[in-house]
C-alpha cells in the first residue's frame, strides 16, 4: 500500500527561476529603449513634424531618399493655355531669410520643367491627386479645382485624380476646360532621370 502513495504523488514542476525571469525582462527593456532610440532618431534627423505637416499622408523632410525614386512629367492646361509647373514645389525654406533647405515633400519640383520627382523611403503608388494637393499648399499658380481631363502618355483615362497613378517617365497632362489641338504625349527626359 505505501508504494501505492508514492506513486500517486506528482513531482512538483520546475518553476522559471526568478534570475530567468530577470533575464528576460531586462531583455525586453532594452530592445524596447533600442527601438525607441532609433525611432526617435529617425523622427528627429529626417522629418519637421511640428512646422510643415504631412499632406495627404506624405511627409516633409530634410533628406531625399532613394530606395523608391522614380520621375513623372506634367503638362497643364487650362483653357486651351499651357500653365507652367512652378519650381520647388513641395520644398520647404528656413533659416536666415529662407535661403537655407527647411524640408522636401516625397513629391516635389525643382524647376519649371514639369518634372515631378517622386523620392520616397517606402516604395508605394503616389497619385496626381497627391502631387496637386502638394502644389496647392506649399507653391502657388495651382489649376483650379475640380476634375479635369487626364491623358497619360497620350491616352485619355478615366481615373479621378485621386486615382491617377504617378508612374516611371509617365507623360501626364491635366486639361480644365478647352483640350488642346496636341496633347503631349512624350516627354524626353535628362539623361539619368
């Protein structure tokens, strides 16, 4: 009969010791504050959070980037009449008498060329939607709202601009009100863009 007791009796399980536990919480805390760091770094080195806000989801900061970089030419027209796409759209001034880069949009302008560059560090679709949205709050000579006529590469679309896909060398030409004789449908871009 006692060697029935005993067999009954269960060995008791084998509890994490409190050092283990110790362990593994102070590994957690430290690749927490690790990430934290790096986040915060990011944040702090390349985005004006509190001067320039996003605009439909596209940041500004004060780098351009290269894991997604792609062009698109644009070509507007208003009335029958060519509007020219003003330079530094999407880029910000600062310092001492705005002279000194503040920040850039992921889609912005240098000149008066109608290339859009598109510099994003996640590669993701961008619409003409966004880039308008851009030009009207940080240039000016924006077309008028509305929904105009969209050709892509010489081909009418009848996506909104909201949907219109920014792509790789893409001619786009928006048309509010008379379409032109010839809409564009090619642009040769600079060697290397």
């Amino acid at each position: 009969m006692d060697k029935k007791k005993n067999n009954d009796k269960k060995m008791p399980d084998k509890a994490p010791s409190s050092k283990s536990k110790n362990k593994i919480i102070a590994i957690v805390i430290i690749a927490a504050a690790i990430a934290g760091g790096v986040y915060f770094l990011h944040k702090s080195d390349s985005t004006v959070d509190s001067a320039y806000a996003a605009i439909d989801g596209i940041p500004c900061e004060t780098q351009e980037y290269s894991t997604y970089h792609i062009h698109a030419h644009l070509d507007v027209f208003v009335n029958g009449q060519h509007v020219t796409v003003p330079q530094y759209i999407g880029i910000m001034a600062g310092g001492a008498n705005n002279q000194q880069l503040a920040c850039l949009y992921w889609l912005h302008t240098h000149d008066t060329t109608g290339i859009i560059h598109i510099e994003s560090p996640l590669q993701q679709n961008f619409t003409l939607g966004q880039f308008l949205d851009v030009w009207k709050t940080t240039s000016t000579g924006a077309p008028p709202s509305g929904e105009p006529v969209i050709f892509v590469n010489g081909q009418e679309v009848s996506t909104a601009l909201a949907n219109t896909e920014l792509g790789g060398h893409d001619e786009i030409v928006i048309v509010y009100g008379q379409t032109p004789p010839n809409v564009p449908s090619f642009y040769q871009f600079p060697e290397g863009l």
